[in-house]
C-alpha cells in the first residue's frame, strides 16, 4: 500500500504551525472531558463538573511533563544529559507514553489529596478516557510517519519517509485499532458495571500492557536503544511490569465489597 504522506503541518501562519499531532492531543482531552462527565454521572461519583475540569487540567499538566520527561530519561539520557536544553523542545518530537502514565499517576494522586477525592475512583475515570486519546495520538504518529513498524512483505506494508526502501507495518494503526478502539469498548463495558475503586485502572493496565507488549513486536524498536532483553524491547519490559502490578490491583481490588464509596 502506498503511504499517504500527509503535511504533519496542518495549518502555518508566520511562524506559528499548528501540527496534526498536536491537534490530536486537543481532541483527545476533549472527548477525555465529555467522557469523564458521563462515566461519572453513570457510575455516581461524587465529582461536579468543575471537579472534572480541574482534575483534567491537572492531567494535562502531569500527562505532558511526564511524556517528556519519560521519554528523555527512558529513552535518550545521555543524549539529553549533554543537551539539556533540548529536554524542552517538544516540537522535535519524543513522547513517551509510560512516563505519561507516572505523570498523570502523579498529579492525580496531587489532586485528590488537595481536593479529598478518592485517588483509585479518579484513575478509573482517566482509565475510560484514555484509550479515545491513544487512538488520536496514534494516528498523529502515522500522520508523522513515525513509530513506524518493522520490515515486511504483507500486502499492506507501508514504505514510510526516512525508513528505508522497504515495506514496513503500518504499526501506528494497529496500536490505534487495538489501544484505542478495542481498549474503550472494554473498558467503557467495565464502566457499566458496579464494581469498586481501582477496578478500571487494574482492568486498563492489564489490557493495555498486554496489547502494547504483543505489538511491539510489528513495532521497530528505538534505535537508539534497540532490543534490550534478548528479543524484546524496553517498551515490552515496562508492558510486563504494568501487566503485573495491573493484576496484583485486580486482585487486591476484587476483594472487597462491590460498593462504588470505598476511599482510597
């Protein structure tokens, strides 16, 4: 299949470029909002609108800081260690989703102890809306034409701008298929269902470590990295370790009582 080649820049204005990717975040907070005030409603948190509001303004804060962060300290430290002042231009790329992970970990657990909310009912919320803006952001990476896959001779292999000559999974859209679609219809089933605290998250960090962990394998590893543990990569280690604490949750959480009012 012929790749698109789509301009990253959507529109400029002088010096100003608005980007695809950058639009895709945009859209993902807010179907995150919209999606956060229903699930919220439906499930009967006590959360107000404004609530919402303000816990997404903190996620936005702790979601970017810690992509960035994430991907300078995971993936290219000694790069960043020698130009410092890099760590800043997020323009030129580099997000990383598992840093994204700690900082919305971070100043979710910051905003309910400031606002006294239950830590575990605000991840189950973030939970549901994440997947809609990994499937978003996804497709900002193949409008980049980056995180492009490994070399392949099925039908649809992509030769991607700056890859090589040869055909290449079109890796992006799988994650954006299987980590975003699949993943909401999952959890946005879960979500209909009484269950306690932390439930979402756990069911999240499982489903998700485990699809990412299978699809880094059509996934071309960093290159500055590459494998990093026989055949796998760092992105599938971290994959393992969400898997693994997803699961040690599901279990501590499935423990208790049903009830929605438990605080954590």
């Amino acid at each position: 299949m012929k790749y698109p080649h789509i301009d990253p820049v959507l529109i400029q204005m002088g010096p100003i470029h608005v980007r695809w990717y950058g639009l895709m975040y945009v859209i993902g907070f807010l179907l995150a909002y919209f999606l956060m005030v229903r699930v919220s409603r439906n499930r009967e948190y006590d959360l107000s609108r404004q609530d919402i509001e303000d816990a997404l303004a903190y996620s936005i804060v702790g979601l970017i800081i810690g992509a960035r962060l994430g991907y300078c300290l995971i993936y290219s430290l000694p790069f960043y260690m020698q130009y410092p002042a890099k760590i800043f231009a997020v323009w030129e790329g580099g997000m990383s989703f598992h840093g994204g992970l700690i900082g919305l970990i971070v100043t979710g657990w910051i905003y309910s102890k400031n606002k006294n909310k239950s830590f575990l009912m605000l991840t189950d919320l973030g939970a549901v809306s994440t997947p809609l803006g990994l499937f978003f952001g996804r497709i900002g990476n193949f409008i980049n034409a980056e995180l492009y896959g490994r070399v392949t001779d099925v039908s649809w292999g992509m030769i991607f701008p700056g890859a090589g000559p040869y055909p290449r999974h079109p890796s992006q859209l799988y994650e954006a298929f299987s980590e975003g679609i699949v993943l909401f219809i999952i959890l946005y089933g879960f979500s209909k269902h009484k269950s306690a605290h932390g439930v979402l998250l756990a069911v999240f960090l499982i489903s998700y470590g485990s699809m990412r962990f299978f699809l880094e394998f059509f996934r071309e590893p960093d290159p500055q990295l590459g494998f990093v543990l026989g055949p796998l990569t760092i992105g599938q280690l971290l994959c393992s370790v969400m898997v693994i604490i997803g699961a040690i949750l599901l279990w501590q959480r499935l423990k208790l009582n049903s009830s929605c009012n438990d605080k954590v």
